[in-house]
C-alpha cells in the first residue's frame, strides 16, 4: 500500500516540467574516519565508561546535491548527537571553503551510544574528570573534519539520478513506554514483566528510502549512494568499545550488495521513545551481535524496496529555518538543593537510585537555565515538491514525527533526530502527565515539543508553495 500512494504522489514527477524543475542533479559524496583515541568517555549513560577499544569505526559522512544552482550538504556523524557550538563552527568554515550557505548544511548525530561524549552538554558531561579534558580536544577539532568531509564532497559532485520508495519494517522498532497493571506508565520494563498491559503510544515502522545512481545505471554496481530513513534508538550493541552500531552495521549490509564505494547514510527519525527492545521476546538484545541482527532486517527491507522505486525529479533545492524559544520546565531553589546534596554523596556511585540521578542533573541544569527558554532552531531543506528533510533539535517524541510526516505537503518528509543540536527529551504534552523516564528527564516545558511541529508545518508548507511556484512555466 506505502508504494502504490508514493507512485501516486509521484506522479507529478512523470509530467513535462519547467526549466527550473528539469535542472539536473548532481551528488557528491565523503567519508572521514573520526574515531577517538582510547580512554575517552563514551557517551550515553548516567556513569562514566572510558573507551576500551573499537568494534568498528566512527563515521563522518557527507552528501552534497547540487539542482538548480542550489547546493545543500547533509552530514552525519557517528555520535551521540552534534552541538550547536560545533555546528556554528562547522557551516561557517563550510561557507568559507565551498560557497555553500550555511543555512543549507544539517548536521546531525545517529545518536550511537558507543561513541564519545562532547563537550558543553551540561552538568553531568562536565563533571568527570581527566577524561573530559579529551572530550573537549575531540569536540575542538570536530567542526574541522565536517568541514573536510563537506568540501571533498562537493569536489566529488556528479551527475544523478533520483529515485525513492517507502515501506515498512516491522516488528523492529518499539515504543518502550508501557502501561502497567498498577495504573503508571513504566519505561522499559523488561523482558516478559507480566505486569506490562499494553504500550503507551505508537511505533513508527516506516522506511523511506533515496537512491542516488548514475544516469542511465542498471544495477548495483552503478549506484552511488543510499538515504534511509528510520526512526529507533541507536542503543544496541552496549559494552565500552567505539561502535556506529546498528547505522554502521546497515552500511555494511547495502556495502555488500552495491560495493564499497557505495555511500549509506542513516537518517534517524523520532524516535524519542522508541528502541529495538521486544518486551515479549525473551532474548538478550544488548550485543555487538545485535546490530547485525537489526541492519540484516532492515537491510532487507531496503533491498526489497527497490522494486517500487519511482523515479524524482531534481529541484528546485531549497532551505529555509526558524528559531523557536522552547519554554524551559521549572525547578524551585528547594530541588536545586536538594540535588545538590544528593549528587555530593551519589554522583559516582553505580548503585545510587538512577531516577534520583537522573531528577538531580536535571535540577541543576534548570537551575543554571534560570528560567530562560532555550533558543533552537527548526530547518527545513526541500527538493522539487517531493522531499523535505526537517531538523528535530532533541530526542523528539514519535508522535511528534508522525504528526510532521502527516500534516507535511511533500510525499516524502524526514524528520531528523538529534539535528544541529541538542536540548535532550521533548516529548509530546500527554507524555509528561504520564511521567517515567524521558519526562522526568527534559529541560523543556510541556507543549515545546507542538511549538517544534507548527513551526516545521509552516516552514514546510511555505517551501512547498515556493517549489510549485517555480515549477509553473
């Protein structure tokens, strides 16, 4: 069914077209390993690891297309997430070596847990002692690598053609919040908890997937690059050694089939409250091995998606953002306090309660906040009328990214996970009445994560209106 409605939604694609609509596509693609050195922190939990070795490498890989005139980059990397500090640093030496507007480039981490912290996160990222002074060597000489992935990208540019399909993965991703027999709603409960009554919102299980050949090409050996879109936590192989998980995992998997010269990159969606855990599996599902078992599914999902590839029209690129003051939660001098009391006696303590942790740090970055919003921005990139890329500044909620998905006017709408920056949680109004993990954890107030949604609309439905406008004869 996702294929025959995006075949229809295509079909405009079919039609004669303007001149600005016709402009060809060119695509250039790079890859920098940016694998730390040993003994950094690894990011992702609320006790420090020190990197012990490497299952496989940290990526920086970057696209750049070129339609009409226009070029727009997208970078992903293999971390936790990307701060805005280096994402200022990184689009402005882009501009200054390529040309490319700085509104043009999204940055974004696949939220890999099995990479290493950087540096300005808060509390909590700032409190750890030798290791951190790597972190913030490693975070300093970032912006540069982006910059040198983005340049040799765009000297790579080269005739394109493109064509997209969506489907379905199922019984992969999972919303890990659940409503249990008590009445509360519990985040990841275990495996197999007879006291789970049913999930508490939705799972997304849509992939959308770009593939970029060359033109006239038949065949995966032709092929240049391949965007997939999926929204799951990138939390699957565990331990203390540098992993893309399973985004890597997945390159290697197409890599297999289209060649080592072929370019994935994994866009996750929201997935603020997704993972890859099947509560009523029995399995661990916490291991290197784990990442292959996913990017094999998936993998083939992909694969299999390339018999309804319709083919896309290439432009016109455009990009547009806005800055949205999110309001932050509150916090009295009371908590603060008492947060501070309770991390002097826990902070390095494992066996300390984990949600008093969690309250604390919180409490204390709030405190710091002092009540002001936090200033993020919302950038949309669009190509023709099809495609539309929109940057989620956090872990956003997947209600959120399907409420964006619906109400977008182009076919094909990406939300981004973890883009430019990062604010933490923002899950959706209803999320915090219900409490748990990730709403006791965000800085932002309740209704941010809706202020996210129609500013994006907005911005999507104005790009929408400027590409029909410029393909009108």
């Amino acid at each position: 069914m996702a294929s025959a409605l995006l075949a229809a939604s295509l079909a405009w694609a079919q039609a004669p077209a303007g001149a600005v609509a016709n402009a060809p596509l060119s695509l250039g693609c790079a890859v920098t390993d940016i694998t730390p050195p040993l003994g950094i922190s690894l990011a992702g939990y609320y006790h420090e690891r020190g990197a012990e070795g490497t299952w496989d490498p940290l990526l920086c890989k970057a696209v750049v297309l070129q339609s009409g005139g226009e070029r727009v980059a997208l970078v992903s990397l293999d971390l936790i997430w990307v701060t805005r500090p280096v994402t200022d640093a990184a689009r402005a030496e882009i501009e200054k070596t390529t040309g490319i507007k700085a509104g043009h480039i999204m940055i974004y981490g696949t939220h890999a847990h099995t990479g290493p912290e950087l540096a300005h996160q808060g509390l909590r990222h700032a409190t750890q002692g030798e290791p951190q002074s790597k972190v913030k060597e490693y975070t300093a000489r970032l912006p540069g690598w982006i910059a040198e992935t983005v340049r040799r990208a765009d000297t790579a540019r080269q005739p394109a053609q493109l064509s997209a399909a969506k489907t379905r993965c199922e019984g992969l991703t999972y919303n890990r919040r659940f409503f249990m027999r008590d009445g509360t709603v519990a985040w990841n409960p275990g495996k197999l908890n007879p006291n789970i009554m049913m999930p508490a919102g939705p799972a997304d299980s849509e992939v959308g997937v770009l593939l970029f050949e060359a033109p006239r090409a038949r065949g995966p050996a032709q092929t240049l690059a391949t965007l997939v879109h999926f929204a799951m936590h990138t939390d699957t192989t565990g331990g203390s050694k540098f992993s893309a998980d399973w985004p890597g995992a997945l390159s290697r998997v197409l890599g297999g089939y289209h060649g080592t010269n072929h370019l994935t990159l994994v866009m996750n969606g929201a997935c603020g409250n997704l993972n890859h855990i099947d509560v009523n599996w029995s399995w661990p599902q916490t291991s290197p091995a784990e990442q292959h078992r996913i990017a094999i599914i998936l993998g083939a999902a992909v694969l299999q998606s390339y018999k309804q590839l319709q083919p896309v029209e290439g432009g016109p690129l455009q990009a547009a953002s806005a800055w949205v003051d999110l309001p932050a939660a509150t916090v009295t001098p009371a908590e603060a306090a008492e947060a501070r009391q309770f991390l002097a006696q826990a902070k390095d303590d494992r066996s300390a309660n984990f949600m008093k942790k969690v309250r604390a740090y919180r409490a204390l970055d709030l405190a710091a906040q002092d009540g002001r919003p936090y200033r993020v921005e919302v950038q949309v990139i669009t190509l023709g009328r099809d495609i539309a890329w929109v940057s989620l500044p956090g872990e956003v909620f997947t209600e959120l990214g399907l409420a964006m998905k619906k109400r977008s006017p182009f076919p094909l709408t990406f939300p981004v996970y973890l883009a430019n920056e990062t604010v933490g949680y923002i899950p959706d109004r209803r999320s915090y009445a219900e409490g748990a993990y990730e709403p006791e954890s965000a800085r932002v107030a309740p209704g941010a994560g809706e202020q996210l949604v129609e500013t994006a609309v907005a911005l999507l439905n104005r790009l929408h209106q400027g590409a029909v406008e410029k393909k009108a004869p």
